[in-house]
C-alpha cells in the first residue's frame, strides 16, 4: 500500500521535473548586458545592468558610485568660502549655479543679503551656465540618437557663453566666484555688449536646433512616447527641472519661491508639456535655453549700480541654524540643507542634487522598452555623472 | 496667526499660514506622535515625529497636506566629530574636545537622526520632517510605500549612517565597495587624509573688494 | 576591339590591378573627400590638415597607424571564424566591382546575369558580419550582428524590387547592355538624352538609394554600428587592420554601391549615342570611351556617394522596429507597385 502510495508519488515527482524541464527548455534565458560603466553613452562613469530578452528590457538597475568624491564629509572639514570650490565639481557644466544655493543659504544663515547689482550678476550667471550646460545637452542629444552634426554646433556655440563665463569670472569650468555676500569682483568693461551678441547668436543657435532636430521626423519618432513620465509618479520620485515640467507639473524654483535673486524682476515664461515622454524633456530644454536667452537679455538692460559685496566679517563665523536652499539648477533641483553650529565651517550639509533623483526613476522607466530607447531615455533623463554621486 | 498685522505682512510670501497648518493637520492625525515643531517666519517649517509615526507622517504629508513631491531623505550625525575639522597635528597627543550632542531645530533625544524633505508643488512650501533613530540599533521604516522615489536615498543613508530600513527590498551599497567597513558620514568616522596631513588652508582670508583691499595686501 | 592582344595571364593580371584599383579608389576619395573633409565643413571645423595639402596624406598615416597595431582577438572568441568575418566582408566588394562596366569595352566581366549576380553576391557581406558578431563573444558584437542581419536581410528585398523595374524596362540583366539601353533609347520617341533611368524609374532610383543606405548600414540605418548604443556593434571587438579591412570595406561597398546605381539609373558610362550618331546595335561606340567612361562613372559615383554621406551626416538613427515596419510596409509595397506600373507601360507602348 504505501509502496503503491510511494510509486505514485513518484511518478507523479517525475512528470513534474520533466514538465518544469521542458518549461525550461522552451523558455529563452534572458541576457544581462552591462551599459557601462565605460560606454559612449554614459559620458561618465554610470553603469546600467539590464537583464535582456532580445532587445527588450525585462529589468534595468543603474550602478552609480563610480565617481563618488564624498563632498557631503569633506564639506565637514571646509571653512564655509571654501565650500564652493567643492560644490563647483557637482555638475561640472553648469558649476556656477551650484554654487549659488549653497552661498544663499550661508546668507540665509548669517541673515545677510548680496546688494542688488550683486543678485543681478549672480543671476545672469546662473542663466549663463543653464545656457552652457543645457546647450551641450542638446547637442548630445543628438549623438546619443546617432546624429553626429548638432554636437558640433552645440560646442561652437557653447564656447562663446564659455568665455563670457571666463572673461567675468577668470573660470571656463570653475569658477568659484560667487561669496558671501556678493561676488568676487565686478563684470569686466565691454562684456555686458558681447553678452548681447552672444544671446543673439545662442537664439539663432536654438532656431538651428529646432529645425535641425526637433523638426526632424526620425528624431521624433525615436523620442515622441517613449519613456512616458506620468506626473504622479515624477513627483513620487523627486524629478526636478525639465523632466518634472516635461511631465505637465508647473513647477520651477526660480519663479515658485523667493529667493534674493533677480528672476522676479523680468518678464519670463515657465515652459511645461503635457506628454511627460522623452520629447517633451528635450523640447522643454530647448524651450528654457532660449527664455534663458531672453531673461539674460532683460538683466543686462535693467542692471542696476552699486557695490556687488555686502558688508561680511573678515572671518565668517555662521551663526548656528539649519537651512535650506535649493534652486533651480540646468538639471533640476538642487539644494543644499546646511546645519551651522557656529563654526568656521558647516557641521553637516545634505547636498541635494538633481541628478540622484532624476536617474532614480530609471528600473521603473526603463522597464519594457527597447535598448535603443535605453539611450534615449537615459539622454532625455539628462544627469551628469558628478551630479549623481556627489 | 495672532497677529494680524503680521498675517497681513506674511501673506504676501507664500506660506506661514499654511506652515501652521502643517503642523496642525500633522497634531491631529498623529496625536502625541508629532514631537516637536519649529516655524520660522517666511523661511520654513521643521516637525519631529517619533520613529514609530514615521511612514504614518509620511502618508499624513503627502495625503493630507499635499506634499506629494518628494525632494530628499538623509541622515544627521549630531556628535560632534571627536578630530574636530581635521586640524590637529598628528605628531601630538589629541586635543581634549567637547563631545555634548546637542541636536539642531526640533530638538532630538538622540545622536544619530533622519530627516527628509517634501515639497508641496501647487502651494509652493515644503516641509522638513525628522524623526530620531534609536543610538543602539538605528533603523526606522521605509519610505518607499509612501514616496517610492525614497529608495535610492534610504541607500545611501544606510551606507553613509548605518541606519536601517525596515521594510526596504534592497538595501546594498551605493557608492561604496560592498566589504566596506565603516560609515562614513558618522562623525567618528575619521577622514584619513586629514589625519595624516592637516590640512593647512583651515582658516584662509581673501582680500575683499574696495575697502579693505590694502590691508589685504599687507597681511 | 583592343589594338593589342594580350595573353590570358596579362589579362588576368590587368584585371585583379583594375579591380584593386577601382574599389581602393573610391573608397580612400570617398573617405577624403566626404568623410574628413565634407563632414568637418558640414560641423563647422576643418577635418584633418597637418598631414600633406589639406590632410590628403591623412588617409595613409591612419592606415600606417592601423596596420602598426597588433592584431588582437578576445580570448573567448571563435578565432578562426572571427578572423576571417573582415575578408569575407571585403571580398563580397570585390566580387560586386567584378560586374561593374567602366567603359564599352572596359570592363572585368561581362555576362548576361550580373543584376542576378551583383544582388546574389551584395549579400555574402551579411555573411560577414554575422560571422563577426557571432565570432566576438562580445554581447555587443552578438546583438550588432543579429540587428545587421535583420537588416540586411530585410532592405535586400526592396533593393531587388527597385532593381526589377530597370531590368523589365531595359530587358536584360546585362549591366553593359542596361547602360547602352539607357543612351539609345528614347523617352517617348525624343531621344536628345536617351533615357536614363532615373527619370522612368524614379521611383525604383529612391528606393535604392534608401536600400543602398542601409545595406551600408550608414545612419540613419546604422544600428548594427549604433556608436551610443552598442559601442561599436559587430566591430567592438576588432582593431588594427581588421578593423581596417572592416573601414575599407565600408566606404569601398559604398562606392561600388553607387557605381551599380549609376549604372542602372543614371546611364553608367555612357553618354547619350544620339550626340556623336553611334549605333548600339552594331556596337559602333567610340574607342575614346574606354578612357572617358570610367571618368564619367567616377564623377557619376562621387555625387551619389556624396548625397549617400550627406544624409548620414545630417539624420539620427532610426530604430531597429522602425526600420523593419519601414522596409516591409512602406518599401516593399510601394516598389511593387513600381514593378506593376512599370510592366504595364512597357506592354502598354
């Protein structure tokens, strides 16, 4: 009897393996392919692990960390001037404006505020990284699809903000020069005409940039409903900048909160989209660079005189507080949460950077798309490495 | 509120009364839970909650009071760091340093805490929120129910504190080599560099522009 | 009708230097030319400069540089296989020129089924990259490969269908006879330019050009490469003068491409027969056209390769199902619609 009972379940064990064997059989193993960390389209180090079923994704994981410097600990050993030399490598193409939260919130601490000419410049420096690192961007969207022309024209066009950059900071990449309390030094003789030239030619730039990408069928058709965002779940994820506006979410930092910078003084739209794909990230880009264009345009005319430097103590001693201060940086929101204890330097500052965010949403976006529009969305998503690991 | 000058002026900027309301919807939802609160006039708003209250004042701030955009969740180490800003010389004995944790706004009853910040997109003001984690076993729940966005931070908060995360699918390193030891952030962890060579531009004073200028030079 | 009658070795020897020297030719010019010096104009930079007048040299210091480097293969990789992929590649080029007629008389062979032949030969280079991709034990390379052969696979038909429309209106499948088609015939009874086919044919002429673009598997066709994507694709792996020969063989099928194009649509190396009063049936074409018929067809090959890297200069890359929905729903439909309308006039007049 229980031999009976045995055998049978047995056999009954058998046909079980031999069914999950054929199951195993006919199902096709997926395969993991590495996008990085050295891949032409992580400019950078990011890697991304995707698990493949012919070209489809069926799971993708980002691996950050390649570049990790751990600013957020060396922060705890700088005196607060010399923070921004760190923050300045976050996002190595817009590095001016990560300096500027970081500066408005010792200001916000020591409860001074730069004098007006001073928030003016800052202000049109901060529009003038958007335009050098936004500008790449849209050149490299278009190598990232294959066009290999448009970057080309973005690095022509991008070394003129470059050496606007230069020629009032002394910094291409670095600049280092916004203090607090103002700013290191006044705008140079002649760079507020040659700025003038230099948004018109970056207008024209944008038109190309329209007619030669955005207009293009193939470009919207690699773009145009792939890695839709929907707006409830950008927010979930903390998405900032162009791909939370991509999303339909009217939000910008420059106009949505008030801060001692002069955005409140000119005429400016806040572009949105309703689509939350990748076009919509792109075009939202494009769109911001060219009201970038237009807001530097009215600052330069409405500049006020003065001094640039407000009245600070020879060694800056920030009186013990928290604050926090985020801005609307090329990628999105970036914000710095500073704690003071009274020191010479900050007890703890949380960097808060966009990039670490916007790639977060990766597995969730990336899966069940194809590995071409892997790189598309990941160019739309728009990081830089040093803003993901900080 | 009392005031109402004051609410006349505050209006203006977005959000003193709706700071206050924050605090209020977060008392009567979470009761005795809601520790500690801090206002600061026409900047921000901080609030406390125990560490069992943490996910519940998450689905509070983003059901309730509409904060449903996620901005970041880190951690604090309040010790202060026993190699002070990496200035000592390393030949001598340690300087004798005073090591009273004394926590920032909320208050704190222990060393190590989370906090994180949610943004209210359509009345444009957000909200810090702490909660402390215990000094033996540092962990508190995940966020990822609430703000799926959290996962990545509770990560780097895990490896950069130690500080666990209950409920959290996938707690690896992030920036780190996976046999690290060690986390970073905390303040007795050492920053080597330092400890071997102080640094020695600790205390540097730039000439300023106009007035002081000469006295720049000759120093 | 050559003065002079040469042994069979002579000939031979003649022929293997003509076919080395029409596939090199184009392929350094059109690297030159197009590669180096129209696309940095077109991005607003110079291109190569240092090495010889304008960088003209730069073409030989890049081989120099290639050949120098050593030969490597990864160590999973099935060797054989994975170096003999570039010289298949290559040879399907050289087979291709064999068919190619320069001139009346200046031509390797000339058989009665060199469309068949050119189409049947134009695809051993899939052959070639499928061994690469394969071979490279490289995910990249596999994943290259495999998008390669789709492709290729799926705009060698259209290719063939625009090619049907020349072959029912010239009637033959000799490529010599196509080309002297094309400049005896008329367009309507007016015959001041003969009848090239692209103006006939115009519709076959697009969808060979676009076939051709992607047999080069050049952007926007160029997923089987896709630099951002898959690194290199089948290529990944190769360096040095494999990857040379993967170069060469590259911009050479692009010139050979173009000359097969030039010979079915735009008259080859003929000019039109009614000017100098030459008669085709009899064969009563002037000498001298050996001499200027590989010049015309040069000039002819230099403007469609030309137009074949404008548009891979310009254009982003389509992706792998958009390509396929491209060739199956819209090529193939619309070039058989072609090869209906086509039959019918021809039985029609």
């Amino acid at each position: 009897m229980t031999d009976l009972a045995d055998r049978q379940k047995l056999s009954y064990i058998a046909a079980q393996a031999a069914d999950a064997r054929l199951n195993v059989e006919l199902e096709t193993e997926g395969m993991t392919l590495n996008i990085g960390p050295q891949h032409p389209a992580t400019h950078g180090t990011l890697r991304i692990i995707v698990r493949l079923d012919g070209e489809q994704v069926v799971w993708a994981e980002p691996s950050a960390g390649y570049m990790h410097r751990g600013y957020e600990k060396l922060t705890e050993v700088r005196t607060f001037p010399q923070v921004t030399a760190l923050v300045n490598r976050i996002d190595w193409l817009g590095s001016f404006a990560n300096e500027v939260p970081f500066i408005l919130a010792a200001e916000k601490l020591m409860e001074i505020e730069a004098p007006p000419r001073a928030q003016w410049i800052r202000t049109i420096l901060f529009e003038l990284s958007r335009i050098a690192n936004v500008g790449l961007f849209l050149g490299d969207l278009g190598v990232q699809l294959g066009a290999v022309t448009p970057v080309f024209m973005a690095f022509r066009d991008r070394e003129h903000v470059l050496n606007l950059i230069e020629g009032a900071t002394g910094g291409r990449f670095h600049p280092n020069f916004d203090r607090i309390g103002g700013l290191k030094d006044d705008l140079p003789a002649g760079w507020i005409a040659e700025t003038k030239q230099v948004m018109k030619k970056l207008r024209n730039f944008c038109t190309e940039m329209e007619d030669l990408l955005f207009g293009n069928e193939i470009f919207q058709s690699r773009l145009r409903g792939i890695g839709v965002i929907p707006a409830e779940v950008a927010k979930q994820y903390g998405l900032s900048g162009a791909n939370l506006r991509a999303s339909g979410v009217d939000w910008d930092l420059r106009r949505d909160q008030s801060l001692p910078l002069a955005y409140d003084k000119v005429d400016w739209k806040v572009w949105t989209h309703p689509d939350g794909d990748s076009f919509a990230r792109c075009w939202i880009r494009l769109q911001e660079t060219r009201e970038s264009t237009l807001i530097v345009d009215q600052l330069l005319d409405t500049m006020p005189s003065g001094p640039i430097m407000a009245k600070v103590p020879r060694i800056i001693k920030v009186p013990e507080g928290e604050a926090w201060v985020s801005t609307e940086n090329p990628l999105g929101e970036m914000g710095y949460y500073v704690v003071s204890k009274g020191d010479l330097g900050p007890f703890r500052v949380k960097i808060r950077s966009a990039s670490f965010n916007n790639i977060s949403i990766v597995p969730w976006v990336l899966r069940g798309v194809y590995v071409p529009d892997v790189i598309s969305i990941l160019a739309s998503l728009y990081f830089i490495l040093g803003d993901i690991d900080r | 509120m009392s005031d109402d000058a004051a609410t006349q002026e505050l209006a203006a900027l977005p959000g003193d009364a709706l700071r206050e309301g924050v605090v209020q919807a977060l008392r009567d939802a979470l009761g005795d839970a809601l520790l500690d609160s801090l206002i600061k006039p026409n900047d921000d708003v901080w609030v406390r909650v125990r560490t069992d209250a943490w996910v519940q004042a998450g689905h509070v701030l983003r059901d309730t009071v509409g904060c449903d955009y996620f901005c970041f969740l880190s951690g604090i180490d309040w010790m202060p760091s026993p190699f002070g800003r990496g200035e000592d010389d390393p030949t001598a004995p340690a300087p004798e340093r005073d090591s009273t944790i004394k926590q920032g706004y909320a208050g704190g009853d222990t060393r190590m805490q989370v906090f994180a910040r949610v943004t209210n997109l359509s009345k444009h003001f957000g909200v810090t929120i702490k909660a402390d984690v215990a000094d033996d076993a540092p962990a508190i729940d995940s966020w990822i129910p609430v703000y799926a966005g959290a996962n990545w931070h509770e990560r780097e908060c895990h490896e950069m504190f130690g500080i666990g995360f209950n409920g959290h699918p996938d707690l690896r390193n992030m920036y780190l080599p996976t046999d690290f030891e060690g986390h970073p952030l905390r303040k007795d962890f050492p920053l080597l560099a330092r400890l071997v060579k102080p640094w020695p531009g600790i205390v540097d004073v730039e000439p300023l522009p106009g007035d002081d200028a000469e006295e720049g030079e000759a120093s | 009708m050559l003065a002079v009658d040469l042994p069979y070795w002579a000939q031979s020897l003649l022929r293997v230097l003509g076919g080395t020297v029409a596939v090199l030719l184009p392929a350094g010019t059109i690297v030159y030319l197009f590669l180096f010096k129209m696309m940095s104009f077109m991005q607003s930079r110079l291109g190569p400069m240092e090495a010889g007048p304008y960088g003209s040299m730069q073409l030989f210091a890049e081989v120099g540089k290639w050949l120098q480097k050593e030969d490597l293969a990864p160590d999973g990789a099935d060797k054989r296989i994975y170096r003999m992929a570039p010289l298949v590649v290559l040879v399907s080029t050289f087979l291709l020129v064999a068919v190619v007629p320069f001139g009346p008389d200046a031509y390797f062979t000339n058989f009665d089924a060199g469309v068949f032949y050119m189409l049947a030969v134009s695809s051993i280079s899939t052959l070639g990259i499928l061994m690469a991709g394969w071979s490279s034990a490289n995910k990249y390379s596999l994943l290259g490969g495999l998008r390669a052969a789709g492709q290729l696979i799926a705009y060698e038909l259209p290719m063939v269908l625009a090619v049907l429309g020349v072959v029912i209106q010239a009637g033959t499948m000799n490529l010599q006879q196509i080309v002297v088609k094309q400049n005896s015939d008329s367009i309507f009874g007016w015959d001041g330019l003969g009848n090239p086919y692209i103006l006939t044919q115009f519709i076959g002429f697009a969808i060979f050009m676009i076939a051709v673009q992607a047999e080069l598997t050049q952007t926007p066709f160029d997923m089987p490469i896709a630099e951002s994507e898959l690194v290199s694709g089948y290529m990944t792996e190769y360096s040095g003068f494999r990857f040379l020969i993967f170069f060469i063989a590259e911009f050479a099928t692009a010139g050979v491409f173009s000359l097969i194009a030039s010979v079915l649509f735009l008259g080859g190396w003929g000019v039109p027969f009614s000017w100098f009063g030459w008669d085709a049936a009899t064969g009563s074409v002037d000498n001298w056209m050996n001499v200027a018929g590989p010049i015309i067809m040069i000039t002819k090959m230099m403007v469609l390769s030309g137009i074949i890297m404008w548009v891979r200069f310009s254009y982003p890359r389509f992706r792998e199902d958009q390509l396929q929905r491209f060739a199956w729903k819209v090529l193939i439909p619309v070039s058989l619609l072609n090869i209906m309308l086509t039959a019918i006039l021809k039985v029609a007049f």
